[in-house]
C-alpha cells in the first residue's frame, strides 16, 4: 500500500494518541448509560476541563493544580447543566 510520505506505522500511532481521549469518554459514558443517567455534554465537559486545566497549569506553573482545576472545570459544567 503506498502513502506517498506518510509512513503507516506513524499514521497509526497518530490514530492512537488522537483517539484515546474519545474513548476514554465513551467508556465513561457508556458505563453512565448503563445506570439509567443520560449524558450528553461529555465533549462540553471535555473542553471545559481542558481549558481551565490549561489555564491553571500555564498560571500556576504547576501540573498537579492543572489537573484539580480540569476536574473542577469538567465538575462545574455538569452542575451547571439543566436537568
């Protein structure tokens, strides 16, 4: 099979790295949905706890704040959802 330039094992590797976040999620989502709860903002609480994580990490300096402030951000939009 021939790619041009993209070697791929490196394209695969990429599809890995890329999808893992994704599901991740689903998994979460799908063992949710097993319990009778319905969620479907778990992209929104991932973007959400990305950013506030980003942010909290490039301010602070400190990886370990970053995470808690992702997980409080992700946290905060599921609260803040009506229902």
């Amino acid at each position: 099979m021939s790619l041009g330039a993209i070697d791929p094992a490196l394209l695969l590797a990429a599809l890995l790295v890329a999808a893992t976040p994704i599901l991740l999620a689903a998994i979460g989502e799908l063992v949710a949905e097993r319990a009778g709860v319905l969620n479907l903002g778990v992209e929104g609480m991932m973007i959400t706890g990305a950013i506030c994580g980003f942010a909290a990490a490039v301010e602070t300096g400190s990886p370990a704040l970053g995470f808690l402030a992702a997980a409080a951000g992700g946290g905060r939009w599921r609260c803040s959802l009506p229902g």
